[in-house]
C-alpha cells in the first residue's frame, strides 16, 4: 500500500505553480507585486497601454506595428526563459521531461495569471506545418488604436520567439483574425515563413481565418 509519506516531495505535493491565487502576491503598504519565487511584477493599467499605443502611433506611424513586433519578439524570448526555469524549479525536472499537454497546460495558467487573456493551442494542421493559436480578452488588444488591420502584432512577435524557442524552428507568426475588428477571438497561425508569405496579403483582403488555413493546408 502506498503511504502518504511516499507521496510527498520535499514536504509538499506540486499543484498548478501558476494558480493565480498562490502566483501572486501583493504588499498593500509597499504598493508591491511578486510571485511566488519574490520577483517583481509589474500591473500595467488600461490607460497606460493605451497611452502607449497612443504614443507609439505619433512617434512612428506606420511603423508602429513593425516597433510593437520587435518588442513581442524580445519579450517573447525572456518569457519563454522565465517560464521553463519557473517550472524547472518548481517540478524538480528539466522541461525536456514535461509532457507536451502537461507543458501547455502550465502555459494557458501562466498566461491567465498575468492578465493576458485566454489563450489556446489549436493542433489540427500540424501534420501540415502549422499550428494555430488562439487569444480571447487580450489587454494589448484591446488597448490599440482603431484599425482596419489586426492589431496583435505586439502578441504575434511574443509567439512567434516562445514557439521557435520550444520547437528548435524558426517559426513566423501571422495574426488573421482581431477582436478589434469584429471577432470572437484573435487568431494566430504560426509556420516557416516561406509557407506563410502569402498570409499577410490574404488577411488584407479580407479573407476569413478558415479560407487561409484551407488554402495554406490544401
């Protein structure tokens, strides 16, 4: 028979390392934010983000979306770091070790505990070469200005250098459906490059998320 002894690792049992009841913590006096390791998190108000976007789009025009990508893809690469070395500490394994399910699963709390929306990974067209990556409630989003093109170019560039990182390919990410525009949810596809040159003109368009997967899978 098992013992309850038997199950305890270091006098506890590992949960949800991400559960955002136990994540963060806060010190009402000091005005600070942590997680659960002791580093500082940082709460950025709706008007900020606004603000910034707002900011962005005066300094640099139409380059903003190229600007907000960069910054996706540096924090994307951090995120992707923090992130393994969070759950390597916690799990007591490297996340080579992690199953994929057990990995996505820790990632969709991670994301949730910070705010970022509820995010999904949608794994029908890998036999194709392409995975699809689904966002509801985005802040960031949500925050930018007024457009008639997507406007997640900022989470585009985060997935883009996570996924790279997590599959050893260069990756590139294209976003074909926005909530800033009308749907339900932001939807992002992510592949080689040289199959996805095509997906930018396409979006422009106006062709629906369904007819560039079709037409990318048929």
């Amino acid at each position: 028979m098992i013992s309850v002894a038997d199950l305890l690792v270091d006098d506890r049992l590992p949960s949800n390392y991400f559960a955002s009841d136990v994540y963060v913590r806060g010190t009402l006096e000091l005005g600070l934010l942590e997680n659960r390791r002791g580093d500082r998190l940082l709460a950025l108000p709706h008007v900020f983000l606004k603000a910034i976007y707002q900011g962005l789009d005066h300094e640099t025009g139409q380059a903003t979306r190229l600007v907000l990508r960069n910054c996706g893809l540096w924090w994307g690469k951090n995120f992707y770091a923090r992130f393994c070395e969070e759950l390597s500490d916690y799990y007591k394994k490297p996340v080579a070790d992690f199953a994929m399910a057990e990995f996505l699963q820790a990632m969709q709390e991670c994301w949730r505990t910070h705010g970022w929306g509820a995010i999904q990974l949608e794994t029908d067209h890998h036999a194709q070469g392409f995975l699809v990556v689904t966002i509801q409630n985005s802040p960031f989003i949500a925050a930018a200005e007024a457009s008639t093109e997507p406007a997640g170019a900022l989470e585009a560039g985060i997935l883009q250098a996570f996924f790279s990182q997590l599959t050893g390919r260069e990756l590139t990410c294209v976003q074909t459906d926005c909530e800033s525009l009308g749907a339900d949810r932001n939807r992002f596809i992510l592949g080689l490059e040289s199959r996805l040159k095509s997906v930018p003109s396409l979006v422009q368009e106006g062709q629906s998320h369904d007819t560039i997967l079709q037409m990318l899978t048929r």
